[in-house]
DNA sequence: TGACAAAGGAGAATAATTCTCCTTTAATAG
DNA sequence: CTATTAAAGGAGAATTATTCTCCTTTGTCA
C-alpha cells in the first residue's frame, strides 16, 4: 500500500514535469499515471489498462502503451526490467554481477569479488526462500556516450 | 572471451547433466549449448540461433527456443533477465531494491537502507558512466514455497 | 472562443515466443 | 549390430506483447 500522501506527492511532481515537458495534462495520462502511482506491485502495461478502464471504460490500450513510453522517456517512470524486450542468457553459473547499459542494452559480467558483499539490514518477508541477489550496475557504456548521442 | 578450458569445462558437465536428466545428446544440442557456453555477451535466442546456424544451416528456430527453455529448467542456463516476459513498471523513483519471486514473478519493494551499501572494489571499464546499481534479491516467495508446488 | 498541435481510439502490423503435427534420431534391449 | 520406441527436430501456424498508422478529438494558448 502507497500512503495518500506519497501519491499526492508523486501527482503533483506529474502535473509538474507535464507542464515544463510540454506534455498536455490530459484526462487519460493522470488516470494512467495516478494507476502507476498509487501501485506497489510493479504492474505491467496490461495491468496499468485494466486498473484504467474502471474509470475510463472507453481507454484504448494503445494509449496505455503510448503513455508508459511517454513518462518513461520524461523519467516520470522507470523500467523495472530494463531487458525486457527480450531473453537474455547466461551460461555462466558461477556467482557473479551485471554492467548493464541502459541505452544499447548491452551486459557485461562482473565477478563477483569486484563488489563488496552485499548484506541485509533488516529480515526479508517471512517465508521467502532467498537463492541469490545479483546487482546491476545500470549507465552508460563507452560506445554509447561516445557517440554524442 | 571464454578460455577454451571453460568451455571445454561446461561442455563436459553438460554432457553429465543431461545423462543424468535423461536428456538426449543430440548433436542439435551440444552446438546449442555450445554457442551459449562460449559467448560472454549474454546473447537472445535469435542470436543464439544466428550462431548456429553457420554449423547448422537447417537449425529451426523453434528448436533453439525449445532447448534454452529446457537448458533453462534444467539449471544449465540462466536468464539474465528473470521479468523479461513483460515490462514492468516502476513510479518509485527513489533509490531502492527488488525482491523477486523467480517463479510467480512479484515484485517487492527493499528499500535502499536495508542492504549494505555496494562499492566497487574495482574500476569499471572506461568511460561506462554509471548511473545507478540495483540489487535484485531473488528466491522463492513465501505463497509459491508454501504452495508445496 | 478559435486554431492547431498534440493526444486519443481502433485496429492493422510487427516482433518474440510457443504450439502443433508430422518426421527423424538417439538410446538401449536384445 | 539392429530394431524399437520415446524423445527430439523441422516447418509453419498460433499466440502474446508491443508498436504503428490514420483519422478524430481535445488541451493549450493567443
């Protein structure tokens, strides 16, 4: 559960950022942004247009898809999977980390003495089996900035 | 690049894996598996497929989907990108981690002050401009163990 | 309030992945 | 070493996720 007051807060950053972006505050984009932020499970776009339709019945999910795009470009959402366009494998089964360059998608291995231990400070939800955690070093690769792009 | 004695390596416990799994050795296979053990770039299935190809011209591509999900369940292979199914969304825009349920594929929020701050004991390659590094817990949530499934 | 660019809707198009169905092949018992 | 058979491979259809196209509608700003 988001507090109320967290998704006020994240309407208003919206409302915002629209403005200075140039990007009409219409009806649709804060119905779909208000399903975004007042979520904690991370939905997919199919969720985010389900959630959306209670209210505006008649949203095409076009426009779901459009938009997530829209405010991910503006920074007013993050991916939580970066690669998900597609399956990406990795033979390697030893323990070990991830460069990842958000830009072309590249992934490159980081042995995993090169991070420090990674430790919790706190207990994870009861009941939840813990294999193994995996950082993801997330930026820029050479090429990619390089590039002036 | 992969030394040969890796590969070499992963090719024979291949091999035992798939005795012990019953898994026919098939000559399709071992140039799959191949291709997978002596690439570092953390290829896609098309890649994949591309690779072998030029040993085996007539190689579905169903075939090599087919094998890496198989691979795959057999603990052979990992997906670098557990939630590549389907984008996923995050309107959190703050500093924090992810817990992952590798089989349900729900997400929790951790947030950034419960793990240990990661450091790098070592340089990144140049000129990767690092933005910012996430750790993915990942493990069996408490609804999917108990689930005795 | 009107003009216009930006946004929305419907559905076609594309890309990634899985499935179906028939043919071929690896494994192994004799 | 061969015959049997279940498992695997190939071709292409089907499905799913996502993007695009094209026309209509609506914010925004003068």
């Amino acid at each position: 559960m988001i507090p109320e007051a967290t998704i006020v807060q994240r309407m208003d950053l919206f409302r915002q950022r629209c403005r200075k972006l140039g990007l009409a505050c219409t009806h649709q984009r804060q119905i779909i942004y208000r399903a975004l932020a007042s979520s904690d499970s991370h939905p997919t776009p199919e969720a985010v247009y389900e959630q959306v339709k209670r209210e505006i019945p008649a949203i095409s999910l076009g426009t779901v898809y459009k938009n997530i795009r829209t405010f991910t470009e503006a920074g007013l959402l993050r991916e939580v999977n970066i690669l998900h366009d597609s399956l990406r494998l990795d033979a390697n089964l030893g323990n070990h980390h991830h460069l990842v360059c958000t830009r072309c998608k590249r992934v490159a291995d980081v042995p995993h003495r090169d991070v420090t231990p990674i430790r919790l400070r706190r207990s994870l939800p009861r009941g939840f089996q813990l294999e193994r955690c995996s950082v993801e070093l997330l930026g820029i690769c050479a090429e990619c900035s390089g590039a002036g792009n």
